[in-house]
C-alpha cells in the first residue's frame, strides 16, 4: 500500500468514526427520553442525519436552497456562501431532525403584533452567526428585536403536565432584557393563555418577574406569565450570572418538578442551578403546557428580544442527569469556536477613512454627517475644510464587539454612527450597552462587487444605504421605503478610501 492509499484510507476510516459517533439525540435516546424536536443550523444531533438542516432564501430572486451537513454532521457552509454571493441570504426554515416534521418557520402574529408584512416576524440574517465546530465553518441563527420562528402544529411534544427535556446552545454574550428570547415549548395560538402554560429556556437579563445572582444574564424557564431561576419567583441566589461566549442552557420538567442546568458548551460540565418543586405560585402544578415550539419569542410573540441559537432539542420525558452529561460532553467536543465577522477589503483601527457611494448616480458623493443627520454630500478636494471633516470618520474598535468596527466622527469626538430607529444618525457616547451595540458595524465584501457593505451588528439583515440621499440601516426587500429591491446592491456597498480630514 502506497503513503498516499495509507492517509486516504485513514481519512475516510476517521470520517466514517466521526460519523457513527452517537450525536445527542442518539444520547437522549439510549436514555430513554428520546428527542422529539431538533434543531440546529450548525451540525447535525443524530449520527445518522443527513437530510437538510436549514432553508435559506436569496434576496435576488428568493431563490432557496437547503443546507446539509457534511460528513462528519457538521453543515456545509460553503454551499450556503457559494449560494449567497453577491446578494443577501435569510434563514427561512429551521429543519426538525426527529422525523417529526416539527419545522421551525416564520412566526405568525401573536398577542404581540410582529414588525413584518402581516404582522409576521423578520427572518433572521444567514451569516449574522458565524461560527466553527472542529475547525469547520457553519452559521448559527443571530436573533435580533422582531425576530422569529415557531411551528403550532407540533407532533409529540409534551402537552399538559407530560415530562420533557429540553437544552440549548446560545452565544452567552448576544442577550437583552427585553421579553423574550425563548427555546421551548409555548402556547399553540400565538397568546397567553395563563400560567403554566409554557415551558422554555430563557436566556437574557430581564428582571421584571425574576432574576438570579449578580447583574445576568441569567438561564432561566419562562413558564408564561413569568421568567423563573427556582421555587421562588423572585430570586435563586444559586442561579448565576453567565459570562460564557458559548453556553449550554437545559430545562426539564415533570410533574411538580423541574431543573435548570448549565455548563459552559467549550469546556467543562453541566451544573444545576435549580432541582425541585414547581413554583410556589398558583397555575404552574400542574402544568398545562400546550407543545408548539418557539424560537427567538415568548409565547404571545413578545419580540423584543435578542440572542443567538446554535442548537437545540426537545424531549419526551424527563432526561436524566447523567443523559444530559453525556449531551453535555458531546457539545463540548464540537469544540465550538469564534471566527471572523468581517470580509472585504480591510479597515484599520486608527485610521481616517471616507465611504463613496457606488451608485452610478452618485459616484461623486460621500457618507457624511449634517450636525447629527447622516446622509450623503459632493466632497471633492476643493471642497471646505469644514466639509472634509464631516466625510471623514476614525475607525474604532467595535464598540458592542470588538471583532467588528465602530466609526467616530473626526470633527465631533467622541460621537459615533449609530442607528436609531434604522435611520443613521450621529451620537455621543453616552456609554451604554444598547448604544455601543447600535454603533458597532461588520463590513463585508460590498454586494456588487465594489469596496465594502457595512453591515449593523446587532440587525445583520441591515447595512448602511443611501436612499435620497439619506443614510439608513435598510434590509433587502424589508417593509420599509428605503428597504425597496430596486439598486439595493449598489446603494450598500462603499468605496472605502482615506478621509479627507
């Protein structure tokens, strides 16, 4: 046997082992509590999955396609880019692995009005989420406000007091306080319909009806008409606060017992937060779950919230511990890892830059501000000096994330372009967590071919546009004016060049 027939033949032997090494749902289900919903646009949770994890729709022409996984179960993100270039891409269904047919699509309006056609919630962003998993590219599903999915016409999840399980993983610093960025089981008519009719995981920082130890954000279990971290409802001072990039959320429950658990999902094992009784509230022993499935929502369509899924189940029953260790052990040998937001031609930290537009009508005309509005303005080199200043932006680290960039005014410092409202507009630092993420910004190779896009961070379906001359953070094809199809590439994508100032 040749080197070469030697190294072939330990790759496939190796592919074949990865493969065939039980997955969660195969873990869940030599538990005895097998999985009955599974969702992940990063890898597959069967070892024998290798039908579509998720659906994405094109901008051009919404065209659509579904993403696979790879050997080796982790998806392939290459036909997803090769499918996307030169146009932008919306996650449009989240495939359920089980066999089940239990989907996650468009969430429909609610008790909660969506900010959608209809009323229905946006599409999340297809690259919004990067990530790897054992070196391997996939994209996660980046939640912003007005986000979601969900599926009412569920098959086998658990309705009433019937046992479950549930975990996810979630990018532990993507979080708001707002209501409610849940994963889990909900009301079947989009609207609350009383206490203990839900049974979610629930990530963020809000504390109007409950809280852990610390500041957040917390893992906690909306079970509708509250966020509970214990028997309590006010406080579990044994429920952490979490500061993992990537974390591993699980809530079960049973009749008048429930858990939370939650472990870092890059290393490390499961902790429990929460083991007892139901809480002590009326409406929530017995419970009287309905079985529909959400995502990114609460139970009425409450959207305000923000996160980002990677992955995650449902079971029928209630999982064990050492079950729920072992899913544990398997997520962190997916080695979850970061990995760049930005494409295109380079920025630097420090730097004067200008953006000129690439419209055929406005080649001429630079991003610029007028006291706080931003639009667009003929800078040329025998324009004033007051002029190039107010065209000239210093690149700054990402404010809201550091692997992205924030841009400061070179005439005004210590102010930045931000959105607001998606209008852009310049801000003073008022130092913020919702400011620093409205002015942070990814860009991206520009969209038709020239220079860059500047996408928004914390809405990644929303890039800088010129649209009669004023600057907007505008999605392709949105319900918005300055969201129209029409020169929607050109109109987002910059020439990126020394400022003038």
């Amino acid at each position: 046997m040749s080197s070469r027939q030697l190294t072939l033949g330990l790759a496939a032997t190796f592919t074949s082992l990865v493969a065939a090494s039980p997955m969660p749902c195969d873990i869940y289900a030599a538990g005895g509590t097998p999985c009955v919903a599974a969702h992940s646009t990063t890898r597959a949770l069967y070892s024998t999955y290798t039908g579509p994890l998720y659906q994405v729709t094109r901008g051009s022409d919404q065209a659509k396609a579904n993403i696979t996984p790879l050997a080796g179960g982790v998806a392939n993100a290459a036909s997803q880019d090769s499918f996307c270039a030169g146009t932008t891409c919306l996650i449009s269904i989240i495939y359920d692995q089980s066999g089940r047919g239990n989907h996650l699509t468009q969430a429909p309006p609610g008790g909660f009005s969506g900010p959608d056609v209809n009323g229905y919630d946006n599409l999340a962003s297809a690259i919004g989420a990067p990530v790897t998993l054992n070196g391997h590219k996939a994209y996660g599903v980046f939640v912003s406000p007005g986000t979601g999915y969900r599926n009412n016409a569920v098959n086998g999840t658990a309705i009433g007091d019937a046992a479950e399980g549930m975990y996810a993983v979630l990018d532990g610093s993507h979080y708001n306080g707002d209501c409610c960025f849940d994963y889990g089981n909900a009301e079947t008519n989009n609207r609350d319909t009383g206490n203990g009719h839900m049974e979610a995981i629930y990530y963020g920082d809000n504390t109007v009806w409950g809280s852990g130890s610390g500041s957040g954000p917390w893992i906690m279990a909306d079970l509708e008409n509250g966020l509970f971290s214990g028997a309590n409802p006010k406080n579990n001072p044994a429920d952490p606060s979490i500061s993992y990039r990537f974390v591993t959320a699980v809530v079960k429950g049973e009749p008048n017992k429930w858990a939370i658990r939650g472990a870092n999902a890059a290393s490390g094992s499961l902790s429990t937060y929460y083991n007892g009784v139901r809480p002590t509230v009326s409406g929530y022993n017995p419970m009287s779950k309905e079985g529909a499935i959400i995502l990114g929502i609460g139970g009425d369509n409450s959207r305000g919230a923000q996160g980002t899924f990677y992955e995650g189940v449902m079971t029928s029953g209630y999982p064990s511990d050492s079950t729920e260790n072992s899913v544990q052990a398997n997520i962190v040998a997916a080695k979850y890892a970061t990995t760049s937001l930005v494409s295109g031609p380079g920025l630097k930290v420090g730097s004067s830059v200008s953006f000129r537009a690439t419209t055929a009508c406005c080649t001429t005309r630079y991003l610029a501000h007028n006291t706080s509005a931003i639009n667009t303005q003929v800078v040329s080199s025998s324009s004033s000096t007051a002029l190039k200043k107010q065209a000239s932006w210093t690149v700054r680290t990402g404010l809201g994330n550091n692997a992205c960039f924030s841009f400061e005014s070179v005439d005004t410092p210590g102010s930045y372009i931000r959105h607001y409202n998606f209008q852009l507009v310049l801000n003073a630092n008022d130092g913020s967590k919702q400011f620093h993420e409205d002015a942070t910004f990814c860009p991206q190779a520009g969209l038709n071919g020239q220079g860059n896009s500047i996408r928004s961070w914390s809405y990644p379906t929303r890039y800088f546009r010129h649209y009669s001359n004023v600057l907007y953070a505008a999605s392709n094809g949105g319900v918005e004016t300055f969201d129209a199809q029409t020169s929607f590439n050109d109109d987002v994508s910059w020439v990126v060049g020394a400022g003038f100032a």
